[in-house]
C-alpha cells in the first residue's frame, strides 16, 4: 500500500528504453505512481527501437539480457536477435502497464532545480515540476559519424549502422562497412551473403572471442516455462562466467585474462585458413583492450570470396567510393559507417541546472562523472541509470540498471518518508571514488595500450575498475556519509 506521504513525490523519468521501462515498473511497484516517461521518439525502444541493422543482436545471452522480474521463457535463441529483444521491452511495458505514462514525441530540453522542485521544459513547450528527476537516457546513443574527407561527397547510399535505411537494397549491390566494433562485426557476418561484394574498412584489428548460438528447442522453452528454476540456473551460470569475465579484465595479468586471451587467439589460429589475411586480422594489443567482440561466425563471414577486408587506411570518400591511401578506388553502391557513438554525452545535449545555478555542461566540460555513476554533486533528487563511469561493456545493462534502481529508491525512501528534501552525493564523496577509481583502472586490461571507446581524454579508462560482484555490493546500500542529505 502506498504511504500516506506518497502522493507527494512527482517523478519524471526521462528515456522510454530499457532503463526507463524499468524506473516505470519499478516506480509502479512501489506505488509512487505520480510520474512521467517522457521519451523524444514515437516508439518505447531506445537502443533497440534506435539499431534495427541486419545482424543485430545482444552478445549477452537472453536470459540474463532481461529483467529479472519479467524472465523469458520464449527466447528463441541463447543470443536472441534485436527484433525479439525490443519486441520483449515493449511487452514488458505494455504488460505493466508502463504506457499510459509514457509521453511520446515530448524531448526534454532543460531540468532546472528551483525551490526545491524540477522544473522540466520539452521541446514540445510542455512544462512539468517534479520532485525527482531519473535520468534514462542510456548510454551509446548520439551516432559518431568519421572524420574522413570528402563525407559527402559520396553518391551512393551512406548512413550509420545506428541509423539503418532500409529502403536501400543491399542484395547484389558493393557494400562498404567502416569499422570493426561489435556492431561492424555483426552486419558482415548478416550480410555478406546477399552481397555481390562486402568491403570491409579496417582501421584496427579486433580480437574476437568465439560463441554457438544455439536456438532454444521447443521443449526447452516449454520446460522453461513450466519451471522458472530452470530459467534461474542458466541466469546464474552466465552471470557466474561474467562474473569470471569481470574478474579478469579488471586484473590484466590474471589467469582468468590468460584464458580470455587464449580462447581469442585460438579462435584466430583455427579458424582463418590464410595466413595473410590471418595476419592482417591479427591485433597488435591484448585481448579485451577493446571492447571484445563475440562472434559465432565474423570469421567466415570476412573469409567469404566476395568479401574483402580492407586494411589499406581511408584517404577519402569519392563520388565512387572509398580511395585508400595505395590510390585504389573502392567502387560501392551502399556505404555503412559502423563508426560508434559519443560515449561521453549521456543525459547531453538536454540542459540540466542544480543547485545555486550550476550547469551539469559546465561541471562535465572535462569529462562527465557521478558518484557511482548515480548522481551529481548539487543536483539534488537528479539520479542517472547507465551514468558516467559504470559497468559497461560485455555486461549486462539491465542488470546495472536495476541494481542501480534498488540504489536509488533506497535513497527515494527517505525523501518519500519526509525524512529529508534534498539528496545528492557530496564532493567529497565524489573526488574520493574518482581517485580510486583512476587509480584501479591503471592494473586493468583496457589500460594496456589500445585506442577504445573505453578511454577518457586523459586516456583513462571511464568505466568501473572493480570486479563485478563488489558493485552488486556497492549498490546493495548507501553509504549515507557520502550523501549530502537536506531537510
Ligand atoms: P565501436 O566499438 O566504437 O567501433 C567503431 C569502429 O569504427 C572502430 O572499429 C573504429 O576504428 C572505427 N572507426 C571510427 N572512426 C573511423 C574512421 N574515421 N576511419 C576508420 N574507422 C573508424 O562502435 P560499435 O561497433 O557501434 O560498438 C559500440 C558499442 O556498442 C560496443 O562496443 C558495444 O558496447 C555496443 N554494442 C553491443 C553489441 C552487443 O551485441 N551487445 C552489438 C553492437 C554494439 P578504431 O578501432 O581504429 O577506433
């Protein structure tokens, strides 16, 4: 039952993807039902309403990529493809009734703290005062397009992988994809068959930890609805491998690195026949530097006779197509830049003004932070999902985020007893955890020499350094001194 007090608290969440859905059900369970999902696009979806490449699909396995108060028993596959996870998302929404709060179309353009109370303006003209504002606005969203020359001059087809034209036809058409992150790696593997010819660009190689991806049978899944037990023991045993994963890139000369490092140069050794081009996929930093690709079949795909790795660096783009700096001209119809995102722009480009007028722009000129990725000094009742410095990268983002809402509605509980008004992480607090955290990033596997998204412009790597299981303890409680609490 909601408490007395309850009707007094006003939320606002902001991003309907997979962090907001969850402040929605969660906010619903708790009976604070007194809130807004103000999500900028027409649909629920964020980064999977945003991806619709062919291809795309979560290297977490399903059962963990989910939440854990709506497991799946129908997950087709152990990596399901991202129409089946975004038409998951949405049925969770609908099911709990998520929707009739969420207002489409509607981007918030400014949150400023006045009087103790958010005053959000959308570009829609809508305003709307809150007293805790959530923040989920996910991650790797604003698209990254390169700095090449000649962008635009280019008279095929050309978009980013995050924004996919499907009305142009790739079947018998010279595809060219940009990149080699995660997201390269799936469209060639997806595409190289309907191709007359793939180009891949290759600015760095990438290491690529090998995977099956079997389909669940249609017993299994019947077993797995019948006896939710069984969906918690394949939950447990992934997280226990990520558990081993998180203990190994935090550590770069431990075993557990070793055997990641192992199974990557395996993979490469066994399953490129020539050693050419074996050569030229071979990186030259350790495994996981980058974020780490998991692949059941890059490797065949980029061994295909229409496929061609190219590792020749871009001079510029043409009205024909990628020249590389040996004067080769790359004909192409179709040119995907799969070149990544702004990873530092998190709740930006919306305005966010806390206390006595500070500017989360201006505090974030360097580079953003928050105490433990939550919250800000002097931007009271402002908590982020997936904010600065986080557990990212071949984790599971939905299990971040609801450790990170229990945190949060830990902090929620106080205000909505009335024991205090204001709460948000003190300076202190703050510069403390950042100093460990620089610190204990210098012994991880992604300080040791590569160029990543991962990295901060210090070159720093801007993520949590600690193993997993000491951040499901972080979140289980607040430290309350390191909060600047107000009544
Ligand atoms: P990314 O990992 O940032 O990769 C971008 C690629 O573009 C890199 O290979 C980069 O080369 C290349 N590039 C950028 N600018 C270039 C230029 N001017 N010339 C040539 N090459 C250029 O981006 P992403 O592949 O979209 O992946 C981003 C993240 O999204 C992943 O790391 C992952 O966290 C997430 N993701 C997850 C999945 C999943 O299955 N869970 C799938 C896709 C994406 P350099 O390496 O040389 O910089």
């Amino acid at each position: 039952m909601p408490s007395a007090s309850t009707g007094d608290l006003r939320f606002a969440v902001i991003g309907a993807g997979m962090a907001g859905i969850l402040s929605a059900v969660k906010l619903k369970e708790a009976g604070l039902n007194d809130f807004t999902v103000y999500e900028k696009a027409g649909r629920l979806g964020g980064t999977w309403r945003e991806n619709t490449y062919p291809g795309l699909s979560c290297d977490v396995p399903s059962h963990l990529y989910c939440y854990s108060f709506a497991l799946n028993p129908d997950w087709s596959h152990l990596y399901s493809p991202g129409d089946e996870i975004e038409a998951y998302f949405e049925g969770v929404a609908e099911d709990r009734g998520v929707l009739r709060h969420v207002r489409f179309g509607d981007e918030v353009v400014s949150c400023a703290f006045i009087d103790g109370r958010w005053h959000l303006t959308t570009d829609q003209g809508v305003h709307d005062v809150v007293d805790v504002v959530i923040a989920a606005t996910g991650v790797l969203h604003h698209p990254k397009y390169p700095d090449i020359k000649g962008l635009d001059s280019f008279e095929g087809a050309m978009f980013h992988s995050a924004r996919w034209d499907h009305d142009v036809a790739i079947d018998g058409a010279r595809v060219g994809v940009i990149g080699t992150g995660s997201t390269a790696m799936q469209i060639v593997a997806a595409t190289v068959d309907r191709t007359e010819k793939l180009s891949l660009f290759q600015r760095t190689a990438q290491w690529v930890m090998p995977a099956v991806n079997p389909a669940y049978t249609p017993e299994e899944r019947s077993g797995f609805r019948q006896d939710r037990r069984l969906i918690e023991a394949v939950r447990d045993s992934v997280a226990q491998l990520f558990d081993h994963f998180s203990d190994g890139i935090i550590n770069a000369g431990s075993p557990e690195m070793e055997m990641i490092e192992t199974f990557c140069l395996d993979n490469l050794e066994n399953s490129v026949t020539d050693a050419e081009l074996r050569e030229r996929l071979r990186p030259d930093y350790r495994a996981a530097c980058k974020r780490l690709v998991v692949s059941t079949n890059f490797y065949e795909a980029i061994q295909r006779p229409n496929a061609e790795l190219v590792t020749d660096p871009i001079e510029a783009l043409e009205p024909g197509g990628v020249r590389t700096v040996d004067g080769r001209l790359h004909e192409l119809d179709v040119l995907v830049l799969a070149t990544g995102f702004k990873v530092d722009a998190f709740v930006r480009p919306m305005a966010v003004t806390g206390r006595h007028g500070a500017d989360l722009g201006q505090v974030w000129a360097d580079r953003p932070g928050a105490y433990l990725s939550i919250s800000v000094p002097d931007f009271p009742n402002f908590f982020m999902l997936n904010g600065p410095n986080g557990p990212v990268g071949n984790f599971s983002l939905v299990e971040v985020a609801e450790l990170q809402f229990g945190y949060i509605m830990q902090l929620v509980e106080r205000l909505r007893a009335g024991e205090s008004r204001e709460i948000s992480a003190t300076q202190d607090a703050m510069e403390r955890l950042e100093v460990a955290r620089v610190e204990a990033a210098k012994n991880t596997i992604w300080s040791t020499g590569c160029r990543s998204w991962y990295l901060d412009d210090r070159g720093i790597p801007a993520v949590w350094p600690w193993p997993f299981s000491q951040f499901r303890r972080e979140m289980a409680a607040p430290k309350w001194e390191a909060f600047d609490v107000r009544t």
